[in-house]
C-alpha cells in the first residue's frame, strides 16, 4: 500500500467510526441470547426475555425494544431462540441485529 492509500484508508476508518458515534450505533456490540416473548409488528417492536447485555449495562430481564428495521420481525416467531445486538439509539432501547439462534 502506498502512502496516499493508507491516509485515505485512515481518513475512510475514522469516519466510519465518527458516523457511529454520530447515529448511536455501538462499535462494539456484542450478541445477546434471547427467547422471543412478543413481537408487535405495526409498532416496530418486539418483547425479548434476555441474558445480559454487556454494552448497555443492563442485566438479564424480559422488556421491549423496538427494531431498527421492521423486515427483522419477519424472521422469527414468539417462542423462538435468538441472538441479538441492541444499543439505544434516539433515547430508546433498540434491536439492531436479530437472527435466529443455532
């Protein structure tokens, strides 16, 4: 890699980072298992009885989040298994990855 690659290559990474930090998206998120409880789909939302999540703080517990994209509610169904990463985002709670659990 030249010189001029890699400056723009360090400029490109810094503003990834400057936009996540901008939007609320962790850089660090990390999956949390989960049991689907609920899921709400004209409000966006979705009930999830889950293990800690680390980059919130916040304990193991059963609450509501909404979904960064409403496609995820889709994907599984009350009863199911999955792992998901959250961050609050606009001041509420935010499911920002969903998938099922394998």
């Amino acid at each position: 890699m030249n010189t001029t690659t890699m400056t723009v290559s360090r400029r490109l990474a810094a503003l990834g980072l400057a936009a996540l930090a901008l939007v609320g998206l962790p850089a660090h998120a990390q999956s949390t298992d989960a049991e689907v409880m609920k899921i709400d789909k004209p409000q966006q939302k979705i009930t999830l009885k889950h293990g800690e999540i680390k980059n919130l703080d916040m304990p193991p517990m059963t609450m509501v989040f909404r979904v960064q994209d409403a496609g995820m509610l889709d994907a599984v169904k009350v009863g199911d298994k999955v792992k998901f990463d959250a961050d609050k985002v606009g001041g509420q709670y935010t499911v920002l990855k969903l998938a099922p659990a394998k």
